[in-house]
C-alpha cells in the first residue's frame, strides 16, 4: 500500500480518517482498471459509449426519463436553471429581477448557479432539526418575483419534497433539486432528483464519487431535455448549428467508466454511511454537550456527512481535541453564503437567519467513511464520549 499514514493497528486504531478515498479505490480497482482499459483501447473518449449508457442506468435507477451526464456538480446546476430559463421564458438567460429561493446554508455553488443562470438568489432560513430549507420559510419569500425553488438535499438529507412541490405547484414555480450530497436518498417512494430538476455532482467525495469532476441532470420533461444536451455542447442540436449560449461541459467517457463500477456498489456503500450514523445515533445519545442530526419523517437519508452540532461555543475546541486522538471532523459550512463577498449585493434575504447562523458556528461532521471498521467506529465513539 503507497499509504503513507502511521500504521493503524486494526485492532486497537488511533486513527479515523472522515472519508478514506484510496481505500475505497483499493475495494474496487480491479473493477475500475479493467473498466478504464477498455476505454483507453477504444478510445471514445468524449460521449463515448460509457456515458449513454451511465445515463441510461442513472435514469433507470433514479426513476426519471432522461439523464444527461455534464462535467461538474456546479455546471448542472447552472444547466439546468439556464435550460429552464430558455424553455420557460424563451430567453438565454433569467434577468436579476428574477429570483429564486435558496437556502444560505449550502455550499458556494448552490447560490453560484443562480447568479449564472442571471436571476438572484434569495437566501431563507433552514430547519434547524434537519439542517435543509425551511418550507415556511420559503413560502414567506414567494413574491411576484418568485420563478423557482432550489431545495438543497444537504449532507444526505430528503427536504420535504411534499411541502416544497405544494409550494412549488401554488405559485407555478420550478423546482431545482441539488442532489450533489444525496445520491440514492429518497422521500416517500421516489428517489431525489426526481421530483423536480436534479443536479447531480460525482465529485470524489460525494456518494457517487468518480476520478474527478463530473455531474448530471435529470428531467422527466422531454423539451428541457434536449435543451440541457444543446447546452453542454455549445448550445447546438447538431455540432455546427449552435442555437444557445453553450458550455463545454460533457462527462468524461472516462469518468462514466468509473462511475458505472461505483453505482453496482452505491447501494451497499449508501448502507454502511446508515449503519455508521446509527451507530453514532446510538452510542452519542444522552452528551449534553451534543445534538444528533435527525432525519426528516418520510425520507431516506445517506449521510454524505454525519453532522452534529457542538454546543456552548465549544465546536473549534472539540475539533482540536478530536484531531489530537487522531479522529478527523470538518466543518460544513462555517460562512453562510449571505455573508460571502460574493453574494454581497447580488444576492436577497427573506425572513431571519439565525437557524442558518447558529448552524455555521456548531456543526461538525464526524468520520463517515463507509469502509470504517468496527474497531475504528467504536474508538471514534470512545473519543467523542471520553470529551
Ligand atoms: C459538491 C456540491 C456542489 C457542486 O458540485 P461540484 O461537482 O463540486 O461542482 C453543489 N452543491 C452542493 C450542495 C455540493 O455539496
């Protein structure tokens, strides 16, 4: 092993890493050599036959008529909203006037897409029991500007895809699921990314991780469909007559070879990130000093991350004292996307953010590496009850 970590002892770890991606690789890189050859000896590599049929078995997993595979997360997103912009109002682009809800607690991207696609967003507050948008809160935002919804599937959670299609369906709004963090979670019977536009991202870290960036985005709708293929492709039905203000952003052949071997295993890996949280929920329950992410009724979460709060101003303090013993944390997000520069006279508020403030200063993800070990679980556990 090229590792070069200290030596855990599998019986007694002194080290949790949050996610161990060579270690995952090691699980399936026979599958995946063997895979990426194939793609190297027919050399296809730009929509190559890997990539139709990755958005084939995408559709068919996620329930959805079409899946179209786009060369990041982020680059989905802004796809997505432009592709609504032009079949919706025949334009290229929104115009700022045009704004569309979003929780601030999410990452950059997220808010990023909506100021690409030219609309503004407008930042509401979050749950604070689920960390996702508040639906409340996004129906006091509605105004005559309202075009769309941005429901943020955050660390693996279902919104409540019921209160945020009634909203949606109320005022004729779209809605723009970000699945980035929640591949293969569902509400109800229905997977993510099937209730409304879904944005997909298969960076490293995410459930469904390849080799580098990629994405996708799914619609039941067949007109939005072709649009969002003209636009990874410079905007043109055919190669040389662009209709749309295009993007090269296509999957990679190769990182759709890659990803078809990680979706047989998504379902097993997506099962281990829920035994790890119930161990969490198990073993951490009754900390004062500690809150537990709950999941929202009716929904299947997938713990992208396993976030909990740290209370009384403690997190930074734990955070060290975990690192010390070895255990890795992270903190998503410690800058809500309203107090960005970025943002700052581009974007609106609706209604208080003190949920989303409060958030920024407790969470802290906890090791979820869906190949943990038992042993490394229960020191991870012993370390965060020993506090
Ligand atoms: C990762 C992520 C994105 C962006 O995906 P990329 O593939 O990195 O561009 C968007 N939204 C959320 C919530 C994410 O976690």
């Amino acid at each position: 092993m090229s590792d070069n970590r200290p030596a855990n002892n599998p019986n007694q770890p002194r080290q949790v890493p949050l996610l161990d991606l060579p270690r995952q690789q090691a699980e399936f890189s026979a599958e995946i050599d063997e895979a990426l050859k194939r793609v190297t000896s027919g050399a296809a590599y730009i929509l190559g036959p890997e990539v139709k049929m990755l958005e084939q078995q995408l559709a068919s997993y996620l329930g959805v008529a079409h899946c179209s595979g786009v060369a990041s997360g982020t680059d989905a997103l802004v796809i997505a909203l432009r592709a609504l912009a032009i079949v919706r109002t025949g334009k290229e682009y929104f115009s700022p006037d045009d704004e569309v809800i979003v929780p601030s607690f999410t990452f950059t991207a997220s808010g990023e897409a909506v100021l690409h696609a030219g609309a503004t967003p407008v930042f509401v507050d979050i749950d604070p029991a689920t960390f996702n948008i508040n639906p409340e809160a996004a129906a006091a935002a509605v105004n005559s500007h309202t075009i769309g919804l941005m429901p943020v599937h955050l660390f693996g959670n279902p919104c409540p895809m019921d209160a945020i299609m009634e909203l949606a369906r109320k005022h004729d709004l779209f809605v723009v699921e970000d699945v980035a963090q929640a591949f293969g979670a569902s509400f109800g019977p229905s997977k993510l990314g099937s209730f409304g536009t879904g944005a997909f991202s298969f960076f490293p870290s995410k459930n469904l991780g390849g080799f580098g960036d990629g994405g996708a985005v799914t619609t039941g709708e067949e007109e939005l469909a072709t649009v969002i293929r003209m636009l990874r492709t410079h905007g043109g039905r055919d190669k040389y007559n662009a209709e749309h203000i295009g993007y090269n952003s296509r999957l990679d052949t190769l990182q759709a070879a890659v990803l078809l071997v990680k979706l047989k295993h998504v379902e097993r890996l997506n099962r281990c990130r829920r035994a790890i949280a119930s161990y969490y929920d198990q073993h951490l329950c009754g900390l004062d000093w500690l809150t537990l992410p709950s999941a929202v009724p009716g929904g299947e979460h997938v713990y992208n991350q396993y976030t909990v709060r740290v209370l009384n101003g403690k997190r930074d303090l734990v955070q060290e004292k975990l690192r010390e013993k070895g255990i890795g944390t992270a903190v998503y997000y410690p800058v809500p996307l309203h107090r960005m520069n970025l943002f700052a006279g581009r974007c609106k508020t609706a209604g208080s953010l003190e949920q989303t403030e409060r958030a920024c200063a407790e969470v802290l993800s906890l090791p979820i590496e869906p190949l943990l070990t038992e042993a490394e679980l229960a020191y991870a556990g012993q370390c965060l009850r020993d506090l």
